[in-house]
C-alpha cells in the first residue's frame, strides 16, 4: 500500500493558476491571502525604493514581491521585500531564491498580521533569514528581529522619526512609511 503525503510541495504551487492571489508554504500547509491594498503597495515601493541605495553602491541586490523564496519543498514564502547580499547571490536563479535572503521585509494587513508575527516569525528565523523586518503601517513603526541561533531576538522597534540601520545605510521611516 502506498503512503500518499498530505502535504503541498513547491511543484504544487507552480501548477496553481496566477489569479492574483499570494499563495505561500508552510511545512506543507497552504497559506492564501488576497493581493494587496494600494496603502500595502506604498509601503512595499518605498522600501523597496530606499534599499536600492544599497544595491546601487554594489552591496546587494533588493527584490520587492512577487518572489517565491524556497526554503524547502514545504516551505516557501514570498516576501513584501528581501534584500540579498553581494556575495550571496548565487542563491538567486531563474524561477526563485533558494536559501535565506539576508533581509526580509513584510508590511503588516488585517489578514498577514497573525501570520507575520507568529509562524512566519518563527520559520524565517528556523531557515536562516539574518533580520526580519515587521512594517505596520497603522502604528507607523517598524519592528527589527535579528537572528541568533536558529530563532530571532527583537532588536527593537523603531517609530515615525526613526532611523534604520543596514549594511551602512541609513533608512528613514518616516520615507518608508510615506
């Protein structure tokens, strides 16, 4: 008798239909969340916008969504905004990137704030992603986790009027919150 596995895999996400949904992994299980609000879209594009001084000095290269980041068969995501360091873009192909970008950015929404904060959290942390950044663009702050071990440690929360630091940039919040 064969054992059939539950679970979705990678190849299962490509042969669902491109209809503007977020369709992501993880350990299998399907996550799906609408596209989202023009607000969300700001935020994303602002960020995006300010990372770019850093690609430009020829630190790394920024990818705002939609870009499946495949962790595993079981787990793959897709972040509002990751930013992958110079030497570490081999793990950029044709389709995806595979392996842990060394920043990634999700702006909170009514129906990814759970998820954001929680098992996504947990698994970018479980996967290797070096920092992770949770936008709320309600509270208008910026929360900042750094990896240590194989989880993350909040290094803080940064507000309207605030500054980031990354890779020798500094980051305005109240440019990316715009």
């Amino acid at each position: 008798m064969a054992v059939v596995d539950p679970r979705y895999v990678y190849e299962d996400l490509l042969a669902m239909p491109d209809d503007g949904k977020r369709r992501e992994l993880l350990e299998g299980d399907l996550l799906v969340s609408p596209s989202p609000n023009p607000r969300h879209q700001e935020v994303v594009s602002n960020l995006t916008g300010a990372l770019r001084v850093l690609q430009a000095a020829g630190k790394g290269k920024v990818y705002p969504a939609p870009l499946d980041v495949v962790f595993d068969r079981y787990t793959v995501f897709e972040p509002d905004v990751m930013f992958i360091r110079t030497e570490r873009l081999g793990i950029v192909g044709e389709r995806n990137v595979t392996g842990a970008p060394d920043l990634v950015v999700e702006v909170l929404s009514e129906s990814t704030r759970d998820m954001d904060l929680g098992p996504k959290l947990r698994a970018y942390g479980r996967h290797g992603v070096a920092e992770y950044w949770v936008v709320d663009p309600d509270a208008g702050t910026i929360q900042v986790f750094r990896r240590v071990g194989d989880t993350f440690v909040e290094a803080g929360t940064v507000a309207r009027g605030g500054e980031l630091a990354f890779l020798g940039a500094t980051l305005k919040v109240d440019e990316i919150l715009a």
